[in-house]
C-alpha cells in the first residue's frame, strides 16, 4: 500500500518553519510503499529530500515511532559526522529545535540532503 499525500501547502509551511528553509515547490517522488517522498525546490534552486512517515508502523514486527526514528536519525548524523567512507552515509539535516523529525499529522518528517 502506498502511503497516503499530505496536504502539501501545509507540509511546505512545516518543513520551512521547522528546518529554516525557504521551498516553494514539493514534488511527490514515485516510490515508497511505508513513506512519502518529496523533492524540495528552494526559492535560491537548492534541493532537498523530505520523507513523511506514518508515525507508527509496523513492519516485520517492528513498531516505528517518532522517538524511535530520531534514534535512528541521530545513528545516522554520528556515522556521517565521524567522515571518512562512514561519510557516505545519508544523514537527515536538523531542524532549528536541534531534532532530527518534526511531527505533521501523525507523521514524521524528515529533511535530507538531494
């Protein structure tokens, strides 16, 4: 089942009021059966990936919550920020709270790098 779009006026205003940015266009990605995927188009042409996930899932018996997808986010940002090959690793960028998610409709939202 492929996850459900949010309104996405209101997901560009979260995204910009949490993470500091300035978009002016989401573009749904076609892929994701747990998650939506956006690409983020800044005013200055930077680009973003935002992920929307269902705050609780459960895939293969693994229960995801915010809280358990910022561990993992902050798993993440560590492994990219030791550098080296480890500086291959995706890492979400921070909202302006210090966090790695913020929450939209039951959801986690994250931002990465395009």
């Amino acid at each position: 089942m492929i996850a459900p779009n949010p309104p996405t006026a209101d997901l560009l205003t979260l995204v910009n009021a949490a993470y500091g940015l300035n978009v002016v266009a989401l573009t749904r990605l076609p892929m994701g059966e747990d998650a939506a995927s956006y690409l983020a188009t800044a005013r200055d042409d930077g680009r973003a990936v935002v992920r929307v996930e269902r705050a609780r899932t459960s895939a293969g018996g693994i229960v995801r919550t915010i809280e358990r997808l910022e561990a993992i986010y902050r798993l993440t940002s560590a492994l990219h920020e030791r550098g080296g090959v480890l500086a291959q690793v995706v890492a979400p960028w921070r909202t302006s709270q210090g966090t790695f998610t913020c929450q939209f409709a039951e959801r986690a939202v994250a931002v990465f790098p395009a």
